[in-house]
C-alpha cells in the first residue's frame, strides 16, 4: 500500500516503487497539509496497475466521487471513518465493485457486519472485512489491534477477514510478531504500508516499510504467510 504523492513515486522513477504491492489510495484526510492528488492521483494508480498487471483499490471518500473511482479501481476502500455513511454503503452496493470494507475505530464487530449488511443488501456479495485497530487507553501503539476480531468475525460471516497492520501499530518494530498474531488468528490477508522513500513521505511515513524492510518482513513470516486451516474445537470439553 503506499499513497499517491506524484507521478514518480507511484509509477517509480527507476521502475520499483509499483512492484511492492496491490493498492494505493488517493490520499489520507487525516493530515490537512497534504490530502491526495484526486482525480490526477487516480489516474496514476491505474497507469502503475496496468503497467505491472496490479489490481488496483483505492478509498471512496464520497458519494460524489464514486463514478470517478469506480471508473478505474479495481475494488473500492471505505474508510474507517465511512464506515457509518449508510448512502456511500449503498451505493457502492449498487456498482457491482468488490468491496475492502475497515473497521471505524470506535465500531463494535456488530456494527461492521450491519454496516457491511448495507452493501451486501445491493446485491453485492463480494465484500472484505478489514481490522484496523481500534481506540483504548493505550498509547504505545496508534490504535489497539484487535485479534480477537479475525476469529469472532468469521463465526459470524463468510466473508473474508483481512488486517491492515500499518494503521493500527503506528510503527514498525512491531510488524512481525503481530503478522504472525493475525495470521495464526486465521486473518485472510495482511494490508502493509510501503513507500520507496518513507523519510519522503508526505504522509504517515513513519508506519511506512521501504522495499528493503519489505522483503525482510516476508522473509520473516515465510510460510506462516499461508495460515494453516484451525481444527474446530467445538464441543470439545476434554
């Protein structure tokens, strides 16, 4: 994952920053200095998709911009914070676009399946769940990540149930031994942030693996990247 800031770090001046990963986003609300390239930043995520056979995801902030990004994406992101805009939940419904559906921060696991209720009530049932992190006391980390969430969810649903590691640590140092967590918990994808230059970034860039950390982050993991299916312990008493 890494934000759209110009043409060169998203199509890569020497050819690597695309090769990292799947999605990119137009661009985070969460810091006014710098908040996307928009309709431009659109467009250069589908220039670095089709030019490295990419899919491409990226956030719909709004009603007003889904014809936009439904036109070029791949699969569409609701935000954290969208994830209670009921009218943007069925509209994107209504495209027929899979859809990366984040946890708000402060939702209960009843609310994100009510909220994906929405979207899957207008006909579209190719939905992911994305634990992101949610608000506590603690402040060692940017928000606190729920592992709990991935096996609870998934007695509740049959739809995926992906982590996006980046937003909820905040930093680095952590990454590995909580993608083993997600992963051992039975999470059906990792969402990781990665900039060619993270010093660079104009934003979040402290969260950001460069793509020498990268490849040692999966290195890292190895095959714990391809979680095991969990024998059921259902009824088990013993």
């Amino acid at each position: 994952m890494q934000s759209v800031s110009s043409r060169a770090a998203i199509i890569g001046a020497d050819g690597e920053a695309s090769k990292t990963g799947n999605r990119s986003k137009m661009g985070s609300k969460r810091e006014c200095g710098f908040q996307g390239l928009r309709e431009e930043g659109l467009h250069l995520l589908r220039q670095a998709a089709d030019r490295y056979g990419l899919a491409l995801v990226t956030e719909v902030l709004d009603t007003a911009t889904l014809d936009a990004v439904v036109e070029v994406a791949d699969m569409l992101q609701i935000g954290a914070r969208n994830m209670y805009n009921t009218e943007l939940l069925k509209a994107v419904g209504r495209s027929g676009k899979p859809v990366l559906l984040k946890r708000a921060f402060m939702a209960t696991l009843d609310e994100l399946l009510l909220s994906a209720e929405y979207i899957l009530a207008g006909g579209n049932d190719r939905v992911v769940l994305c634990e992101r992190g949610i608000r506590t006391f603690g402040r060692e980390t940017r928000f606190t990540l729920d592992i709990s969430a991935i096996p609870l969810l998934q007695k509740e649903t049959s739809l995926p149930v992906i982590v996006d590691l980046s937003h909820a640590l905040g930093r680095k140092d952590i990454m590995v031994p909580c993608a083993r967590a997600a992963l051992a918990a039975g999470a059906d994808g990792l969402m990781i942030e990665i900039h060619n230059r993270p010093d660079q970034a104009l934003s979040d860039g402290f969260q950001q693996f460069d793509l020498a950390e990268f490849a040692t982050f999966l290195e890292c993991l190895g095959d714990r990247a391809v979680a095991p299916p969990e024998p059921s312990l259902e009824g088990s008493h013993g």
